[in-house]
C-alpha cells in the first residue's frame, strides 16, 4: 500500500525560509511576455540592449538557470543577418555576456520583408542567490540598415527557470 502525505504548507525546520529539492525538480520561474509589441529595432552592426528583461533571484547558489527566448524577427532587405546573444547581470555588477552564450543568427532569404520566429535556449548556472537580469543583445551583422527582433503587432517571450542542483 502506498503512503500519502497531505498538507497545505511545507517550511523549512530552520529560520532560512527554505527546503532543499531533490536535484532537477523546479524552483521557480519568472517570465516577461508581451503580446502585440511595438517595433524593437536597431540599424547598428554592433550588439545591442533590447530593453527586454526579466529577473530571478535564486533561492540557492548553485542551482542551473534556464534561459528561453522567443520572438518572430524581422527585416525588409535582402541579406540582412539578424545576431543575438543572451547578457546577464548579477547583482549590482555591470551587465555582460552569459559565459557560454554563442552569438545565434538567422540568415535571410533575398527580398523581404521576411518574418520568421526565432528561439535562444540557454543555460546559466548560479553561483550566489544575487537577483539575476537576463536580457538579449542583438545587430545587423551586414549592413547598417534597420533589423527587427521585434515586429509590430508580435509577441516575444524571455523566460528564466530555476532548476535543484
């Protein structure tokens, strides 16, 4: 016969407010999302803020962080390469490329415009229980004319997770 074990709170035994997981199991997540967006552009063949954010403190200093990031971007010229790379910052220090974060691109067919979503999955993991800010960097990787990782009227999303170790 198996056991059940009902309740309606579980706290830890100390002051720390705290119980640990078993490794794997979900922390917490926060997400930023917008439906229907306005424009989010740059004509800079250097990487970018986006202005899309999203924090998560941690509950413990070792767990794995998820990153996911979607959008439908966008451009009007034949051969524009939109880049991106996931930035985060940790605590009160300066914002900077998540380690092992590669630059993704999206190479476009000739004409346009062209809409076409695009993801970045990636992971980060803690090493203090500092508020974490995520956020995507983007450019024009060929030529100094606008490129959208956000069209009007579309939807993006930038979820952060936090997983047991």
């Amino acid at each position: 016969m198996a056991s059940i074990l009902k309740t309606d709170k579980i706290e830890g035994v100390t002051s720390s407010g705290t119980v640990q997981m078993p490794a794997g199991h979900v922390i917490q997540v926060a997400r930023t999302y917008v439906a229907f967006s306005s424009h989010i552009s740059t004509a800079s063949t250097s990487l970018v803020a986006s202005g899309i954010q999203c924090s998560l403190t941690p509950k413990f200093s070792n767990s794995l962080i998820l990153v996911d990031f979607s959008t439908t971007v966008s451009h009007s010229n034949s051969g524009d390469q939109l880049r991106g790379k996931m930035y985060v910052k940790v605590g009160s220090a300066s914002i900077a490329a998540m380690s092992g974060a590669d630059e993704y691109h999206l190479v476009y067919s000739p004409g346009g415009p062209h809409y076409q979503p695009t993801v970045f999955s990636g992971s980060y993991t803690a090493s203090s229980t500092d508020t974490l800010m995520f956020e995507p960097y983007f450019r024009n990787r060929t030529q100094a004319v606008a490129i959208y990782l956000v069209h009007a009227s579309a939807s993006y999303s930038l979820t952060v997770t936090e997983i047991a170790q």
